[in-house]
C-alpha cells in the first residue's frame, strides 16, 4: 500500500507552504519535499508543516554526522 500526502499553508488566498509525502501508510514515510515562499521564510510556515507531518510518522534522517538537529 502506498500513500501520498500533499499538505499546503495559506495566508488568505495565496499558498506559501507546502510539503509532499510518500508513505507506506504504517511504519515509513518518504519527505519528498518541503517548501516555503521566501518572503515567508523565518515565520514558523516549514516548522508548521513539519509538526503536521510527525504527528503521522516518526521520522529517521539519513543525513551527515551532526545535521539531524537540522530537521
């Protein structure tokens, strides 16, 4: 089984965030993406999306030594 997830912030009529995921719907989730428009960057739009998403999946990073504080 897989899933998809498309999850967007708005500010009134205008999308400035969104983030895909791919997920097996149980246990694994694929963060395809994450996006923020720049003049929305610094504003709490990528962090609301990302706590959106964790409240479905956990997350694993493969990411270098160090830079999972990053995410």
């Amino acid at each position: 089984m897989q899933l998809f997830s498309s999850l967007e912030w708005g500010d009134g009529d205008t999308v400035v965030g969104s983030r895909r995921v791919i997920s097996d719907g149980l246990v694994c989730s694929y963060i395809a993406d994450i996006g923020v428009m720049e003049e929305y960057r610094g504003k709490g739009v990528g962090s609301a999306l990302m706590r959106e998403t964790l409240k479905h999946t956990t997350l694993y990073t493969n990411s270098f030594k160090g830079c999972n504080s990053h995410y």
